[in-house]
C-alpha cells in the first residue's frame, strides 16, 4: 500500500515525482527501513510507469537505473 492514499494514480502508486517531493517534505515517509522500503518503491512506481507508457522511455529507464544504484549503497536489500 502507497503511504498517502492522496498519492495513488488508478493503478496504485504515486503519479509523478512531484507528488513524491511533496509527500518527503511533508514526513509521509516514516523514518527507517519501512520509510526507505516505501520509498523506493514509489519511486520505482514512478519510473516504470513512464517506460510502460513509452513516454521518454530511455531517459526514465536510465534514472530509474542511477536511482536504484544510489539507493543500493544506502540500503543493500533495495537492490
């Protein structure tokens, strides 16, 4: 489950990054491993809906790709 229903698109998650900024500065996102979990999640949510849709899939896929890296060296289970 998304951490902010107000987050959710149809398919369930977050629609833009945008929205993300705001629920981060908002503390939607719990402090520890289930903030970080959730987060990287949304964020893939994020990134995957942009490659499905084919809307700038090869710029989505490369951020989506230095995102998960840059969470890998935070947490090794986000690989």
């Amino acid at each position: 489950e998304i951490a902010d229903p107000e987050l959710k698109a149809l398919t369930g998650g977050p629609l833009d990054l945008t929205t993300m900024g705001r629920s981060l500065d908002s503390g939607i996102y719990p402090l520890g491993r289930q903030g970080w979990e959730t987060f990287a999640r949304d964020m893939g949510f994020v990134y995957n809906r942009f490659i499905v849709s084919g809307k700038k899939k090869k710029l989505a896929q490369k951020h989506l790709n230095e995102v998960c890296a840059m969470l890998a060296k935070i947490d090794q289970s986000l690989q």
